[in-house]
C-alpha cells in the first residue's frame, strides 16, 4: 500500500454522504486530518470501513499534527490524527469554540533516523550525537565532525516542517525543548520528500516515522541509536517493549465528542445506526487494529485498546 501523502485521500467514489445506502451499513460523512505520520494508519482503516459501509465518504488529509488540531479546533473535521499529544494553547481554541473531544492511542511508533544506503561509516548514533547535529546553532556541518574517522563531507540534513508533530517529538526528547531546533535544513511535511532527498545523496540524514523507513527499506539504511544501554536498531519489537529509546511513542486520534455523543450504543462491537462516526471510532479500535501492521506500524495489546474503547463509550453515554 502506498504511502503517498496527499493533501486529501477520497475513499468513497462520492456516493450518498446520507441517507439509506443501496449497498449496506453505514451512510455518512467523516473529515480527517492531520498527522502525516499517522495518515498511513487511518487511511489504511478507512479504506476497510469503506468496503463494509459503501454510502460512506471518508476523506483522509495530511496537514501534519499542528495543521490538523488547528482544522479540529475550528470544528471543520471530526478526527485529528496526532503523532504528539494536543498542546495546551490547541486545547484552549477547542475550549474557546466549543469543541470536547477525546484522545484515543492507537498504535506505537519508532521515530526512525535514515541514511543513503552507500553510507558505510555510521551504523549507531548516540542521544549525544543526534543532540549535537540537530540543537539550535550546531556547529556540526560535516560527517567528521560527530566522529574524526568518518568522511570529512558536509551532512545534508532532512526532516519534518515545524508543525508536524514528529519534529515536536524529535526536538522535545533529543533537544530538551519542543521546536527547538538548527534551522539550516531541508524541511517538509511530507515524508516522502525527505525520502527523495536522502535516497538521492550520499552524505544525507533525515529523521521520520518508522513506517515511511519500512516502506523504503530496500532504498534506505536506517541507523540504530544507543540511549544509554547501546545501540538498538527500531523493530516491531523495540518499539512494543520500549527498548528502542528515547524514540519509541505513541500515535494518537482525536474525536469531537458531539460526533459521537450522537450514537446510541447499546453494545460497543455493534453500534446503534445513528453516528458513523462513532461506528467509524469503534470499527478503528477493534477490526481497525489488525490493519496496523501492514502499513509499518505497532499495535498494542488487547488492554490497551479496550481502555480506549471505554474512554468511547463513556462519551456516547452522556
């Protein structure tokens, strides 16, 4: 599955946005955007809902994690994927327009440092290292100068704009501070552009979400990063236990509670016909999760999700 962003993914052939389907399930309408980290996972999940309730329209968009709470806020979409959670001023405009919502975990991610696959001098770097390349006003212009013994050519760095949510993750948990950063990069929402740029060069360093590396493996190299008990390479399996640090996290939604609040649940895995969004919420929760490995991201265990789902129906029951 392609993990082409962009700026919106229709996923519904413009069918009835209401009304009786002719085809089944559910009808209605439903505006996500957000986090381009997390756009894979909901499209995947919308795509899938989409087979099952045909009178859908799902769109999907990719405006990064700070784009799509702004959108939310305003009451413009009904889900904001995140790769961080809401900040307090986000917050505060749901409050001023009126907009409660819900943040619901749905999978982990493993925050991935990528280099060219001819790059043959760096398999590890440290929190120490990646702090030195990427704090405000680095000196760190070439490869030599993180370690004398590697090439004495300038590093090209690539990494996500200033309002997704991964460069607020990255710079909060290797620089101390969210959005504190050197400024002299090459800087994109969309993932692939920083794909592009460090396939095509040699000297190249970019820091995204683990799927987008996944989807690339064969034309990328990714580098373990040692967090104090050495160096660990980002796998289902570092990212699930938390051995893959500091760059293990989690991926969040986050639902207008009014959306949801209409639904009239009698039971959490068979929905009452009046909210597709709730219906939607569940599905993403439950049949949703086994999608998440496919599109290069980690699921959780059972437990985690079923606290989700009740944080849902505690909702749909006021």
């Amino acid at each position: 599955m392609s993990l082409l962003v962009t700026s919106a993914v229709l996923l519904s052939m413009l069918l009835a946005a209401c009304g009786e389907s002719d085809t089944g399930g559910y009808t209605g309408e439903i505006q996500i955007d957000g986090s381009s980290t997390v756009f894979p996972i909901s499209q995947a999940i919308a795509e899938e809902f989409f087979l099952e309730n045909r009178g859908t329209r799902i769109t999907v968009g990719a405006s990064g994690t700070g784009g799509g709470f702004e959108k939310f806020c305003r009451g413009d979409i009904d889900i904001s994927d995140a790769s961080r959670p809401i900040k307090q001023d986000e917050a505060d405009l749901c409050a001023e327009n009126g907009i409660a919502f819900t943040e619901l975990t749905v999978a982990a991610d493993g925050l991935s440092v990528i280099i060219h696959p001819d790059n043959d001098w760096a398999t590890c770097l440290t929190v120490e290292q990646l702090h030195q390349l990427w704090m405000p006003r680095s000196t760190v212009e070439r490869w030599s100068d993180l370690d004398p013994s590697w090439p004495d050519n300038e590093i090209n760095l690539y990494g996500p704009g200033t309002d997704s949510g991964t460069f607020d993750y990255f710079t909060e948990t290797i620089n101390g501070e969210s959005g504190a950063s050197r400024a002299d990069y090459s800087a994109s929402e969309d993932d692939n552009v920083l794909i592009q740029g460090v396939e095509g060069d040699r000297y190249a360093l970019a820091y995204l979400g683990y799927a987008y590396y996944v989807e690339n493996a064969d034309r990328l190299q990714v580098l373990a990063i040692d967090g104090g008990d050495g160096c660990v390479l980002p796998t289902p399996e570092t990212v699930r236990d938390g051995s893959y640090v500091p760059l293990s996290r989690p991926v969040f939604i986050y639902v207008n509670n009014a959306g949801l609040a209409a639904n009239d649940v009698t039971d959490l895995a068979t929905p009452g016909p009046s909210s597709t969004l709730a219906a939607f919420v569940i599905y993403y929760l439950t049949e949703g999760v086994g999608v998440i490995p496919f599109v290069g991201y980690i699921p959780y265990d059972e437990g985690v999700y079923e606290e989700q789902l009740r944080k849902v129906n505690e909702v749909t029951r006021e």
